[in-house]
C-alpha cells in the first residue's frame, strides 16, 4: 500500500483538485458555487466510473474527507452568536423541531407512498428530512449569509438536526433490527444524551481550559493544538453515537468565547477550504451512477416534494421568527441540500437487509440536491428580488460577524 498504491493515489488526489480549481474559477466566473463543481469532478473520478482516466476510490481519502467535515463545522461554531441564539431559544428551537417535522414526516409518507414497508420508510425519511451540515455551513460561507437576519435560525435548525439524529438513529436501529435491540438502542441514546449535555456544559464553561491549550504564540503550535482538540472531541462525539459534526461544533462555540477566535478564524480558514474540497470530491466518489437507472422516478418525485416541502417548513420556521416569507422560502432553499447523512442511513438499510433500491435511490437523490441546492439558492432569491448580500442597515447588531466577509 505504501508503494506504487499510495504514490498514485496522492498524484490522483492531487490531480482531481486541480482539476477542481480551474471548474471552480469557470464556476465562480458565472456566478455558480463551488460544491456542486467539486462533487462533479469526484462523480468523474469514482472507481465505477468511466468518464476520466484516473480513478480514486472514497476508502482512499475518507480521512482527509472526514477532517474537512469536521473543519467546516468547527469553523461554523466560530461564527455561531450564542447570545442570539439564548436571546431567542424558544422561538429558535420551535422553528427548528416544526422545520425536521414537516421534513421527515413528509419523507415517511413518501415512503409509504412508494410502497415500501415500514423499516424503508423510516429510512427514506431519514433520507430526505435532514440537510447535508457540510453543504450548508460552505453555502453559508461562500455566498455571505453569516450576516444575514436569518443566519441564527439556520445555524439553529442545523444544531437541532443534529441533536435530533441521536434519537433518530436509535428508532431506526429499533425498528430495523427489532429482536434484543431495545435496551441496547436506550443505552446508546442515553450515552448520547449525556454527551451532548457534557458538550453544551463545557461550551459554557470550557473556555478558560481552551484557552490554556491554545494560548501559543508560535502559528505553528497554535494551529497543531486547536486541530488536535476539534478532532479529538468530534471523534469522542462520533463514537458515543451524537455525531463528528456537532462535536467539531462545540468546539468551534468553545473557542468563539476565547481571545483566541479571531486567530482561529485567519488560521484554520485555508485549512477548512481545502479538506473541505476533498470532502466533497469524495462525496461525489461514493456514487454510482450504473445503479441509478432503476430509482429515477421515485428520485425524481422525491426532490419534487423535498423542494415543495423545503419551501413550506422554511416559511413556517421564518413566521415562528417573525421574518417575511420570501426570507422563509430562502431559509427552506439554504437547507435543501441532502448528503453526508442520507448516506449513512442509506448504508445502515443496506446492511441490514432492507430493500436493495434504498442505497442508489439515496445516491441519486443525494446527487440531484447537492448539485440543485447551492444553485436554488444561488439564483432563486433574484427572482423575486431578495439580495443576497445585506445592506449597512439589515445586519443585526447582535451579529459580531455582519461586516466580516467569509
């Protein structure tokens, strides 16, 4: 493996991002985002493709994959305004448990629709109700939306999906593998849990002990230190069953309340980018188009209600905040993207049995969004005249980052 294998696969890696950044530039030089660009170009290169000369397989940079998810959500708990959010909690977490419910419950009902059993349709809804965390937070990067009004509330839905795939995964375990499995799935979602409580106490508290650890002068060491600590939280966080994601999170949140966040913001920023566009370079190597051809209409009517019902729960979520509709239907189109999650879930199905079509059926629908999401919200505000950038007089004051750019 350390031979000509890893040789290659370094020179292929390489190559692929290369490639990626001269699509990027066209991409940019048209208005369009960079993730739908960087999903392509892994889509072109994936092992059960044809359509370039090189290959890769996802096994090859799942890691480096992994540390760009973990980057983004680290570096979105950075720019995460804790006194909003506890400003307007109960109106935030309302909007958010409405948002997840009109989504997975429209997801279940497809389900059922498609004449899946019950075990498929719990899948389908964990597949089609949860936004990608990585696809959103590099939106939210990419296109200015940290200043926005709105920012709070979609952060917010992003954290309460996460919190709500603990117990998500826990019913899905349940009723997929039903016999002996009920006391196991409490112990797990009660694990779960008392992290989640151990991460939000130590996002209150944690500061000083951060600080300590991160309080280096040298670049170099400051750096080491501050990726050593997301990454180790965010695997603790993927081991008890909550998710890498909301542990990088916190710990983005942790180090946001030290004198440290403005460095973490210039130093990690180069360092997220770049994991970040082999994460989705190996997002897009996971998929394989051969399997797509028997799920394309269900697919098809599967994106047609996740846009529909994506715009609905976003104008619901905004009216809960008192925000106008059309800022509503932006928030439902920011969320739309599906990814990393409706993968795994997709895998979990696989493994244990359920209906051979749920795994292409996720990796096309997965692909239609993760393509037809950034470009929705790239595009869509301007039919109906909403700016994507806010003027001097919308940013709120309670959002330190309104004058800083992504």
């Amino acid at each position: 493996m350390r031979g000509v294998r890893m040789g290659e696969t370094i020179m292929v890696l390489g190559l692929l991002l290369v490639v990626a950044t001269f699509l990027g530039r066209a991409a940019r030089l048209v208005g369009l985002p960079t993730v739908p660009v960087y999903i392509l170009t892994g889509l072109a290169a994936g092992a059960a493709n044809s359509f370039l000369p090189v290959h890769l397989a996802y096994e090859d940079v799942h890691v480096l994959a992994v540390i760009g998810l973990v980057l983004l959500l680290f570096h979105l708990g950075l720019e995460f305004d804790t006194a909003a959010f506890a400003k307007n909690a109960r109106t935030l977490v309302t909007a958010g448990v409405a948002y997840i419910a009109l989504n997975v419950g429209a997801g279940l009902l497809l389900g059922f629709a498609l004449g899946w059993g019950a075990p498929e349709a719990l899948a389908v809804a964990g597949i089609t109700g949860i936004s990608s965390s990585a696809i959103v937070t590099k939106l939210m990067f990419d296109l200015k939306k940290l200043a926005r009004p709105e920012a709070p509330l979609i952060l917010g839905i992003i954290v309460i999906e996460d919190v709500f795939l603990a117990v998500y995964l826990a019913v899905l375990n349940t009723v997929i593998n039903p016999a002996g499995s009920l006391w196991a799935s409490a112990v797990r979602f009660a694990v779960s849990v008392g992290f989640l409580v151990f991460l939000f106490v130590l996002a209150r508290r944690g500061s000083k002990i951060v600080s300590r650890i991160v309080n280096e002068k040298t670049a170099e060491l400051f750096v080491v230190g501050l990726v050593g600590i997301t990454l180790f939280i965010a695997g603790m966080a993927e081991e008890v069953g909550v998710s890498d994601a909301i542990g990088a999170f916190m710990v983005g949140l942790i180090v946001a309340g030290t004198n440290a966040k403005h460095r973490a913001e210039t130093t990690i920023g180069p360092l997220r980018d770049t994991f970040a566009a082999v994460f989705f370079v190996g997002f897009g190597l996971t998929l394989d188009p051969g399997s797509f051809g028997g799920v394309l209409t269900p697919v098809l009517l599967a994106v047609a209600v996740s846009i529909v019902v994506n715009l609905i729960a976003g104008v619901v979520a905004a009216r809960v905040q008192d925000m106008p509709a059309l800022i509503g239907a932006e928030i439902g189109l920011t969320l739309l993207s599906r990814g990393e999650f409706a993968l795994i879930v997709a895998t979990i199905a696989a493994t244990a049995g359920l209906d051979e079509r749920i795994m292409p059926f996720a990796g096309l629908y997965v692909l239609i969004l993760g393509i037809l999401g950034p470009l929705l919200v790239t595009y869509a505000p301007r039919l109906w005249n909403q700016p994507r950038q806010p003027s001097p007089d919308q940013a709120p004051a309670e959002l330190s980052t309104a004058s800083r750019p992504a």
